[in-house]
C-alpha cells in the first residue's frame, strides 16, 4: 500500500513483479500509483495494481492507476478498482497521452471514471493491446471500456471487451474508429445510447487485417 503517494517515474525503469496473484500495489483509495514523465519508457509486468485514485490535489486528476504521457509496456498485471473523480477524471485503470502498450492483461472489474471507465486515450495518444481483457467497467456518463479521443488511437488484438457500462454514449467503445483483429466487442450495455459496445465519432472499425 503506497503511503507517500504516487509513484513519479522520471526516467527510464524496468518493474517486474513476481505475478499478479502474488503482489498487489494499492493507493488505498487515496492515490493514484503510477504517474510516468514525458519522455520516460517504463516497462511494468507481473503486479495487480488495484484501488488507485486520481483526484485533487493530484495534476492531472486522471488515470486512477496510472498516468502516462511517456512510452508504456504493461505485461501480465492486472488492473482493478481503480477510480478517478466521477465528475472530472479520465480513464479509471489508464489515462494515456503517450504511447501504452499492454500484452496479457486484465482490465477490470470495477475501474470507473467519467470518461473512459477502463482506459482513456488523449488526442495523439497510442494504445495498442494483445491478448487482453477489459470487463466489468463503467461510467456514470462517456464509455464504461475505452474511450479515444479525435486523432487517438487504439489497436486490438486477440482482446474480448465485455460487460462495462455506460449512460450516455456506449458501454465498450467510444471515439475515434478502433483497429481491431480477432477481438471481440460484445455484451456491453448504454442505459441512455442505441450503442451499447460501440460507438464512432466518425467513420467504420478498421480491421487490422487489411492494413
């Protein structure tokens, strides 16, 4: 349980855990727990990072577990019951200005924020993600799964995101168009939104096959 707040990475770090089901890092509902710099290439594998918060005094208040404005590789962790401020904050597990890539994760359950329940991806921002899970996330408003702003992107391999929530817009994908492959969107729901798995701002899936 971090007690000092969170962990700034300011440069270059290697974090391996010995497994998920082994060690679990906690912000105690308090804080979130990593922040990486821009510049900054952080690899992290092998953790459960759970009960992160972001919100005031914290700048930004976004990304519960973490904030990344560097060059991120997540293997093998587990992302759980992270928040941020469900008036304000962004990407409940993830708030990603950089470049994130995650392989063997699970994303949820119980991540939320007010955009972006599980991830949220800023404008020119980079997600990529193989062989992941995001389910059971939500958001009292914008996409319960994840969220990409215009001129983000998100790429998805052999990934299944299902059973998160949203009000307003879509439960599993909001924003701009995905680049999926051998991934499945299903079983999410919208309580206010006639897209309950996904919904473009504008434009059709991308199927990674084709390009």
């Amino acid at each position: 349980m971090l007690s000092q707040g969170e962990l700034v990475l300011g440069k270059t770090v290697t974090i391996a855990g010995p497994g998920a089901g082994l060690l679990t890092l906690s912000g105690n509902d308090a804080t979130r727990i990593f922040h990486l710099a821009t510049g900054v290439t952080a690899s992290i594998s092998g953790l459960t990072l759970s009960q992160g918060r972001a919100q005031s005094p914290l700048n930004p208040d976004s990304g519960g577990a973490i904030y990344n404005a560097g060059d991120l590789t997540l293997e093998r962790c587990v992302l759980s019951s992270n928040s941020v401020s469900p008036t304000a904050g962004y990407g409940g597990a993830l708030a990603n200005a950089g470049t994130a890539r995650l392989d063997a994760c699970t994303i949820g359950p119980g991540n939320s924020a007010l955009i972006g329940g599980a991830f949220y991806v800023a404008s020119l921002g980079a997600l990529s993600m193989m062989n992941c899970t995001v389910s059971g996330n939500s958001s009292p408003y914008f996409v319960g799964g994840i969220a990409v702003e215009n001129a983000g992107l998100a790429a998805l391999t052999n990934c299944t995101v299902t059973a998160n929530t949203d009000d307003a817009f879509a439960g599993g994908y909001g924003g701009d168009p995905p680049r999926l492959l051998n991934t499945i969107i299903a079983g999410n729901s919208s309580s206010h939104s006639s897209y309950p798995d996904i919904h473009t701002f504008n434009g059709d899936v991308i199927s990674l096959a084709t390009i």
